[in-house]
C-alpha cells in the first residue's frame, strides 16, 4: 500500500504553483491517511475486521473510511479492486456516502484531477454501473456536463469517446434511465457537430451510430427533449442515416413510434432546462451565473475577456455560442430583483455573444438559437423570460450598433417562411403571440419604435410590414431615407432542415468590440397604457433636398449644413443663424412653418437618436452644460430668453409645436433645458406657451411628455420629477397615474435620490385630504410599483389615520403589499380607540391574519391600553342594549361588538396559552368586558363564543383591594368598574 501522504494531493489533483488545496481536499487527504492506517500491514481479512469495526462506531468514522477507500481507488491503480471489495463489504448506507463523494469531484474538481486520477474514475464508474449501483446514474448525467462543447482538444476528446464506449457496453443498464438516456442523446447530437474532422472520424461514426439507434429504438423517449432535438437534428440532417430518419420524421412518423405525429408535436414541446444546462460545463456555468447576477452593468468587460479566452478563442467553439443563448435563454430568469438592479442584463450578454461571431454560419445558429422558442410559443406553455431577450437585445442595440437590429429583424421575418414551409402558419401565429405576449407584460410598451425606426432601410420596413402587419401603424407610405439609414449586409444564412454546413468559415460579420456595447438600464419599461401611447417619432414624409429649395437662400444654407455637418459646435452656431433668418422673413407661407419642422426633425435626427442625460460620473454642471450643447437646445435657448410679448417667439414657438408632430420628445426636452439652464421663469411660461402650441391644455401636456420621457429615457425622468411636483404640484400632487408613471420604471437607486429630494424638502407628491385616491388606484399595479410607492409615502410621514380608510376593501391574499406595509406601520402606533374601529370592522375569515397579527402585537407592547380599548368599546357600543334589556326587552349584541368578538376569538385561537396569568385574556378590563356582553348575548351568540367567554371568570375580581393586595396591584391593568344594577351610560365608567 501506498502510504506516502504528502504525494496523495499531487496525484488526484494537478494544481498550480500558486493554487492552494480547498477544504474538499484536505479532507479527502485526511480520510485517505486515516484509512491507510487502518490496514497499513495487515492481510486482507485482518484489514476487514478494522475497517468493520471503525465504521460501527459512529457515522463520522462511517464516512471517513468511505471517503478514503474512495479516493484510494482514484489515485492508487494498483490496489483499486481491493479498495472496491473493501467499500462495498464495509458501507452502510448503500455507498451513498461514495456518490456524494464522486458527485462533488465531478462537478467541482474535475478540471483540476491528473490524468491517472480521469481514468480511475472512469474505471470506478464501469464498475458501479456492473455492479447497477444506486446513484451511478447521476455520475454519469455529472460527467457528461464536463465533455465541453466547441472543444477538440485531446482530453475533451478522451472524455467523450471513453464515455461513449462505456455507454456502449452498457445499453441495457441506461435504458433503464430514461433521463440519462435523452440526456445521452442531446449531448451526443451536439457533440457530432465538432467531431467533423478527419481525423476524428472513428468517433464522430461511432456517435453517429449510437444516437440513431438510441432514436429509432426510443423514440417517443427522445421526444420528450422538446423543440431543442429538432434543431441538434437540424444541425446533422445531411449525413446519411440522419438524413433517412428525416425522411422518416417526414414521410413516414408512425414508424418511429405509433403515437408520433410529426415535427409539429416535437416544436410544441418546450425542452426542459435540464437539458440546456447539460451542455455548459459546471465550470461554464458558474461564470455566466456569476456574470449575470454580481456583475454591474459597465463593468463586464474583464469577464467578457477572461470568458473570451478560456471558452471562445478557437475556430471549434464557434458552435459553443448557441449552447451559451440557449442556455442565457432559458435556464437564466433573473428575479425582479436583479431585473431593477444595476446587474449586466441578459440582452447585453447575448449581444456580445453575437458579435463575437465570426463566421456566417455560426452567426445564423446563434440567431435561430436566441429566437426558437419564438417560432412555436404557447403562453400556457412557455415562459415569457425565455423570449425577452431577444426583443430586448434589438431594442436597445438600434441606437448604437443598428447593424445588430438589422440583421436579427431580418432573420426573424425570413425564418417564418423559410424554416419548414409545411409549418408557416403556425410559425406566424408564434411570433405573433410572442409579439403579443411581449406587449401584454410590458417588456415593451410599443413595437413601433423598434419595427419603424428611420435606420431601417426601406426594403426590411416593407417586409415588417408584410410579415407583422397587425403590429405597424396604418400609413403605408414609406419615405426611402437610403441616404442615412443603416442597411442589412448580406442575408443571413437561414436554417431548414437540410442545412448541415458545419465549417468554420473564416469569413468575418461586422463585429463590434466589448467596450463598445452600450450600457443602458436594465429595467423594464411598463405601462397601464401601452395601447393608447402615441408613438414618439414619425418620420416626416418629405424628399428633404427638394423642400429645403423653397426656402431663402439664408434658411436653405444654414438646413444644408445642419444636416451634414458634424462639428457641434458650428452646428450651434448655424441654429442661431437659422433662428435669425427666420425672424427676418416677413411672411411665411402657411405650409413653411409645417415644412421648416419636417426639414429640421430631418436634419437633427441624429441629435434626437442620443440620449440626453449625461452618462459620466460624478454628474456636475459641466456635464450638464455639455448635454445641452447642441443645435435643438440652441432653439430652446432662444425661446426661453426672448419675452413673452417679443413676436419673434412666435415663430419659435410655432416650429418646435410642428416638430413635435414628428418628434414626441421635444416637450420633455423643453423641460430638462429650463432645469438644466437653470431658467429664471418661474412660471415655466415657454413650456406653457408650448403646450398650448401643440392644442393640450397644460395636464395633458404633462402627462403625455412625461409618459414619452418614461419610454425614452428613465434617467431623466427621474431627474426632472422634483420640478415637475415644484412647478405644476396642482397637476401632479396626488395624480395616480402621473405617480406609476414614475414607480413604474424606476429602480432602487432612482427611489432612493426621489426620497432624499422630499426628505430634503424639494418636492410633495402627496396631499393627505386626497391620498385615499392614491391608494385605491394603487392596488392593481405590480409589487415593485407598490413597494415603492410605500416607501414614498414614509418618506412624507402620512399618519396611519389617512391609510386605514382604505383597509375594509382589502384582501389579505390579494392585497399583500399593501396590508404588508398598513402592518408595519401600525406596528410602530399604540392603539387608539380610532385605529381600533377601523382594524376591527375587517370581516374575519380564517386565511386572514391581518387583525389577528396586530392586536397580538400590541398585546406584547401595549397590553394595558389595548385592554382598556377593548372594554370600552365593547361596553359602550352596548350600553343601550343594556337599558333595553333591564326594560324588559332581550338584550342583543350590536354588530360593532360583535365584530370584536369575532376578532377576540379569533386571538384566542391563535394564541398558544390564552389562559396563563399574562395573557391579554387574564387582564381585569378583558375578563369585565367578557362577563358583561355575555349577559347581553343570546343562546346561539353564547354557543357560538363559548370558548371565548370560557376565559372569562364567573366572579369578576375586585378592582380595587385593601392592604399588601392593593401594593401588589399598583401598575397592572387598568379595567373598567361596572355597576351591574345601575342604569348609567358608558360614558359614566370609570377608568380605575
């Protein structure tokens, strides 16, 4: 026996110079060394009885032996058998302790193991599996995650064909296991795609081989991978036997399986996460998890590299890229959480995962990867999150890298017809309810910005529109603005079924660097309102060269060089000339104010395509100084600085009014300009002047610019909502649809500064004599909407008084934030007789632990007070019952006192000992209150508080008592004294 402790870790693991052992290995270390000292000398039979012996003395020892014998096997050749013999003639627990052992070193060590140590671990899994060992099973679904995709180099290679022979010898033992067995399949589906070279022939036969008999054989098994078989399958269709097992998916599908009925049951099968997790390595794994849910957005570029370089860098992992989509797709759902946070979003990794294509075809699969569970969604069926990165990915890439945009619209219309004609409307009715799905959860709040943008080029906007007609606005009359507009490359490879070239090609796409992905929020824009939004730009329908040669030689001059000039500087400098001309002409013709506009919304386009909002750090006045220096501002400028009777603003005034019919954004422009400039107007009077230009009285105005600046660009929104509450507070203040405007797009950080500016007394949203409206419309927005606006409203210090009008419409299952927050708060109050009417007229219903939750707290905090409330109220809303009964009449409970009750009964449910001596139940005001409405309660009422009144003692204690008893009473409870024969009001309690 090897003995030589020092040497176990350089044999099992091949670690570097600066790479320290985990605590995995030490303790492996430890084990292997208690168990080589246990048999260290001793025959074999000898060796039995100590390690018998050892494993019966606790379960530690148990599985220290395990764990030695284990790694025995792994790292002395020698021996192995031996140490087998030995674990399984010593184990106790079905080598379960084994299983976690080698699950743990398969999915976290086995990149580091030597070359020895791969191949004992090998030879031990053909051994569990001969010998059918529960949980071998899962070392072999573990050790095919480590066979890496795009990978050939020699060990990846060795992994996949010492697998695959055992398999081989092994078929009866996988079939029992069906997951294994399509999990087998997916992967070596895959893994025949990269084993296309010569020199890999004998494997990529052998792989061949075994899947199309594990899929002839099994096929309604296979089925069950989902949608995802039919694209591996896709992949191989031109060799020869998948080519006949196409023909028989085709022709003849009743052959594969009596109850198969063809691709289309195949593509409406969603493929289960599991198989797209199986083909990243653990390792893979843990960096794009860690990518997607630690690293912040802006800071990705380092891992993006070091992911490059390990993962990306040979022309084989090209294939690896729509392992990657799939698996960001689908396996990847960040929660609303890291959605809101400042997390790298997913679109922006599958964007730079596009653009590190390099070759055509590899740039095709990772387009069909990203968009296939388009092609057949069912919302009962399919996940939204599974299809939003897509959307997003061509959202936010139109503005700086339009070619992405291009080519994925592009490839999403031409694929409806061409990815298997047989299925071109079902096909269409996919990407439509994609379409659909994605408007309805408001990942987007509108198509049009996307599907109509001016940087497409007119021949793709026809195609949309042919392709997505539902989704376009009515005109059909596309202006050809080829000159500026960005057009597609070359089409896009499309996938069919017979399309199997697997080359690498090294023909290179366009590729845009990692520091040039842009970096834009990641929240999800959402509105109540998607369908009633105007969109916020229309292109203007005029041939610009020919409209601008109506004008003055001075005015067509200055439209020339705006367009065409990029210094912005001089731009600035030809507004002002422009503005001047303007004022000099003395009469314009009806149109030319019309027409002035279009030109202008034609020459600053690229102006409008940027955001505004400084993207530096820290934000100062230069920055902000900076972000208004251009041409549109220049007007702004002028509006702003000449007087309300000056007639030179109207024409100002009247060309911004005419550009806003292409250019929604130009309102809340207007707006951040007199933040930015820090305008001296107080009255916002150009803004007004504005609103009246465009025909919206001044809350319209508000609320649609608002709603544009929310779709556009949060950040600035954000920025202007303390003076929008400043200046327009009798517009806003209270507006509910204004206030979700806002929780509705920002994230935790924007929250954050809103309740800095009202804690700092810049702005009040809210007025406490209508905040109930507030909290009405609340109830029907999301859980983050309302969870900020919670916030907010701790921020303005709103009573508990003015929230619990609010509480009887409130249902404790459906209404949780809102109760949630209404806890919280109450929690921080003592009670009072008022909060105490409002929480007990809530109906009483076993699910609900509203009421029930608080009057315990308070029983815990504010015993003595909440006692005496509750014997007040129950004794004076009954004191008239009293009168009626001591006339003659039965007493009868009034529904208040009832209601409380209810409440009462419902605490002594809930508590765990409602009889010991601290109980609420105990206190003098409590067992008073009790004894006196039973008195005043009927049979049916007694019956049905029996358990209640049970609490209650027959003979009230006195309140008062003489001597040591008075002394020891002194500070308890309050309670009211009743005079059972009196005629008197609750008023005439006394409180002693």
């Amino acid at each position: 026996m090897d003995t030589n402790k020092n040497s176990l870790i350089t044999r099992l693991l091949c670690l570097g110079p600066i790479e320290a052992k985990e605590d995995i290995d030490e303790k492996n270390e430890r084990c292997y060394a208690f168990v080589q000292n246990l048999i260290g000398g001793h025959s074999e039979s000898e060796a039995h009885d100590a390690l018998t012996a050892t494993v019966c003395k606790s379960q530690i020892a148990h599985d220290e032996v395990c764990i030695g014998l284990v790694i025995g096997m792994l790292v002395d050749q020698q021996n192995c058998q031996r140490y087998y013999r030995d674990l399984t003639y010593v184990n106790r627990d079905g080598l379960s302790c084994a299983i976690t052992l080698l699950n743990a070193i398969i999915l976290e060590r086995y990149t580091k193991l030597s070359e020895t140590t791969r191949t004992q671990l090998q030879w031990l899994l053909r051994e569990m599996i001969k010998n059918s060992t529960n949980g071998a099973d899962t070392l072999v679904h573990n050790i095919l995650r480590q066979i890496a995709g795009g990978d050939i180099s020699p060990k990846n290679i060795w992994l996949a064909e010492s697998l695959l022979d055992m398999l081989i010898e092994n078929r009866l033992w996988l079939e029992k296991y069906t997951l294994l067995l399509t999990t087998v399949v997916y992967t070596y589906l895959r893994l025949i795609v990269d084993h296309s070279s010569t020199m890999h022939a004998n494997l990529r036969q052998k792989e061949i081989d075994f899947c199309i008999s594990l899929l002839r054989e099994k096929f309604m098994e296979c089925v069950h991978i989902g949608r995802d078989l039919v694209r591996l399958l896709q992949n191989v269709a031109r060799i020869p036997e998948f080519e006949q097992l196409w023909k028989d998916i085709y022709d003849n599908p009743t052959s594969l399986s009596p109850s198969f009925q063809g691709v289309l049951q195949i593509m409406q099968t969603r493929t289960s996460r599991k198989y797209l997790q199986c083909r990243l390595t653990p390792d893979m794994e843990k960096k794009i998890v860690y990518l997607t849910s630690q690293v912040k957005f802006g800071q990705q570029k380092r891992y993006q590299d070091w992911f490059q370089r390990q993962y990306l860098s040979t022309p084989e992992s090209q294939s690896l890229r729509c392992d990657l989509i799939r698996f960001i797709c689908g396996v990847i759902h960040p929660s609303n959480e890291v959605l809101c946070s400042e997390i790298i979003p997913r679109w922006a990794v599958i964007g730079w995962i596009l653009s590190s294509c390099t070759s055509s075809v590899a740039a095709s699969n990772a387009k069909l990867s990203l968009f296939y569970d388009w092609l057949f969604y069912d919302p009962e069926k399919d996940n939204i999150m599974n299809i939003e990165p897509a959307i997003l990915v061509m959202f936010h890439s139109l503005r700086s890298h339009p070619v992405i945009t291009v080519t994925l619209l592009d490839f999403l219309c031409r694929i409806m017809t061409n990815f298997y004609p047989a299925l071109t409307a079902q096909i269409k009715q996919g990407i439509n309810t994609s379409f659909h799905q994605i408007l309805e959860k408001r990942v987007l709040s509108s198509l049009s910005p996307l599907i109509e943008s001016p940087k497409l080029d007119r021949e793709l906007r026809l195609l949309i529109r042919e392709c997505f007609p539902e989704f376009c606005s009515p005109s059909n009359d596309l202006t050809n603005n080829s000159d500026i507009m960005i057009g597609r490359e070359t089409p896009d490879i499309i996938i069919d079924a017979t399309n199997t070239n697997h080359n690498n090609g090294s023909e290179a796409e366009p590729r845009f660097s990692d520091d040039e992905i842009e970096i834009i929020s990641p929240k999800k824009v959402k509105s109540n309102n998607c369908s009633e939004r105007s969109l916020n730009y229309f292109p203007p329908k005029i041939d610009f060269f020919s409209v601008v040669e109506q004008f003055s030689d001075e005015i067509k001059n200055c439209l020339l060089t705006l367009f065409s000039e990029k210094d912005n500087e001089i731009r600035c400098e030809v507004m002002e000339k422009f503005l001047q001309a303007v004022s000099q002409e003395e009469d314009f013709e009806q149109e030319a104010p019309s027409n002035l506009a279009s030109c202008l919304v034609f020459a600053l386009q690229e102006d409008f395509s940027r955001p505004v909002f400084p993207d530096t750090s820290p934000l100062d006045d230069e920055a902000f100084e900076e972000s208004i220096g251009t041409p549109l501002f220049v007007m702004f400028r002028n509006l702003c600085q000449t007087p309300e009777e000056d007639p030179n603003r109207v024409p100002i005034l009247n060309i911004l009014s005419e550009m806003a019919l292409h250019r929604k954004s130009i309102g809340y422009l207007l707006l951040y300009f007199m933040k930015v400039s820090k305008s001296q107007d107080s009255r916002m009077s150009a803004y007004r002047e504005y609103a009246k230009g465009v025909g919206k009285d001044l809350s319209t105005a508000i609320l649609s610019d608002m709603r544009v600046c929310q779709e556009e660009d949060v950040k600035t929104l954000c920025f202007l909502v303390p003076d929008i509450y400043t200046y327009f507070n009798s517009i806003v203040i209270n507006n509910a649809e204004f206030l979700n405007l806002i929780v509705s797009c920002i994230d935790s950080t924007q929250l954050q500064d809103l309740i800095c500016h009202i804690l700092q007394g810049n702005m009040s949203m809210f007025k406490k004599d209508t905040f109930l409206s507030i909290l009405n419309a609340s109830l029907e927005w999301e859980t983050f909407e309302q969870y900020c606006l919670w916030q907010l409203i701790a921020a303005h210090n709103i009573q508990v008084e003015n929230v619990l009008p609010v509480l009887p419409k409130l249902e404790f299952q459906t209404h949780a934030e809102a109760l949630t927050n209404i806890l919280l708060l109450l929690k921080r109050q003592e009670p009072t007789a008022d909060i105490m009417k409002h929480i007990i007229s809530r109906d009483v219903k076993e699910s609900d632990n509203f009421v029930v939750s608080v009057l315990k707290y308070w029983t815990q905090e504010h015993s003595e007070k909440l006692a005496d409330l509750i014997n007040v109220h129950l004794v004076k809303t009954n004191s008239t019952g009293k009168r009626k009964r001591q006339t003659g009449n039965k007493g009868q409970l009034t529904n208040s006192a009832e209601q409380l009750l209810l409440h009462l009964d419902q605490l002594r449910q809930k508590s765990k000992q409602p009889t010991c001596k601290h109980c609420i139940f105990n206190q003098e005001p409590i067992q008073s209150a009790l004894n006196y409405v039973q008195s005043l309660c009927t049979d049916s009422q007694k019956t049905k508080f029996s358990d209640l009144f049970a609490l209650a003692e027959d003979e009230p204690k006195p309140s008062v008592k003489k001597g040591k008893a008075n002394n020891k009473n002194r500070g308890k409870s309050r309670h009211v004294e009743l005079d059972s024969n009196s005629d008197t009001d609750a008023s005439e309690f006394r409180l002693v």
